[in-house]
C-alpha cells in the first residue's frame, strides 16, 4: 500500500528544487521486532522512518528502519545508503538535499555533487572519512572565534 501511495505522489506531484531528508517516529508499544527507542523524541517507543520531504513537510519518499539489515550496502555507510535510497527518483536534476549531522558526510557530498545534486548539512568533525584539511580548518575557525567572544567579554568587563 505504501509504494501505491509513493508512486501515486510521483506521478501527480513534482517537488521544487529544494528537498530534506530526516528521521521520523510513530508511536508503537506493541511488540515489533524492528521497534526503536529513541530517548530525544516526544514518542520514545515505536517505528522509525526515514523521509524525503519538501521544505513545507510534504512526504514523498519512506523508508521503514526494520534493523540492521535495512539497507545492505556494504560500500557506503548506513546514513549514505538511506540518502541514496530515498533519493534515487531525484538524483541529477537540480535538487538540493538539506540533512542533518546523522547523514552529512564529505564522501557523501562528493557522490551527490558527481550526480548534480547539491547538499546542504551540518558537519560532525569526528565522522570517519572526513578530511584532515578540512577538520583542521574547522577547528582553526573555532579557535579564533573563542578567541574572539574572549576578547569581546574582556571589553565589557572593562
């Protein structure tokens, strides 16, 4: 039922340029051997799933976490296989996905960038893969702007 709906969204609707990918909970105490307990989120208990949505919230892709065997890929990491996944019908015309720190990665910006689709996310300088240069500079950009707000607190002690 659900890729009926999926594909009845594809056929009618054609989203705009910009596009992002987040988790999402249903509520669900009943016993499921894929239920997640997730402690930050308003239902702690029941099913994830991951989405493609407009940047109004409209749906247009799921992804149903049912355990580690979701997603088989052993090439990329488990975060890079759901972007990919959900965004398949979208690569390579002009989309930009927004994500959050659980899916940006620098090879997965790379991947998107070969396929002409931009990605727009927050950084986790302690993900494997990243570039040394890279974290470097960030951690140089940090620095200088504790630096900054240092001396600015200073000033107003004065």
């Amino acid at each position: 039922m659900q890729d009926k709906i999926l594909q009845n969204i594809k056929m009618i609707f054609y989203p705009d340029k910009n596009l992002s990918i987040d988790e999402a909970m249903i509520g669900c105490q009943g016993r499921l051997s894929f239920r997640q307990y997730i402690a930050n989120k308003s239902h702690k208990y029941g099913i994830k799933l991951y989405e493609l949505t407009t940047y109004d919230g409209f749906i247009l892709n799921i992804l149903v976490y049912t355990g580690r065997g979701t997603l088989q890929d052993n090439n990329t990491s488990h975060a890079e296989s759901v972007v990919k996944t959900l965004f398949t019908d979208y690569l390579g015309k002009g989309h930009t996905v927004y994500l959050d720190n659980f899916y940006t990665s620098v090879p997965l910006a790379e991947a998107l960038f070969k396929e002409k689709t931009g990605c727009v996310g927050t950084f986790r300088e302690n993900r494997r893969g990243n570039p040394k240069d890279v974290v470097k500079k960030i951690e140089k950009r940090r620095r200088s702007l504790e630096e900054e707000r240092a001396s600015a607190s200073n000033k107003l002690e004065r």
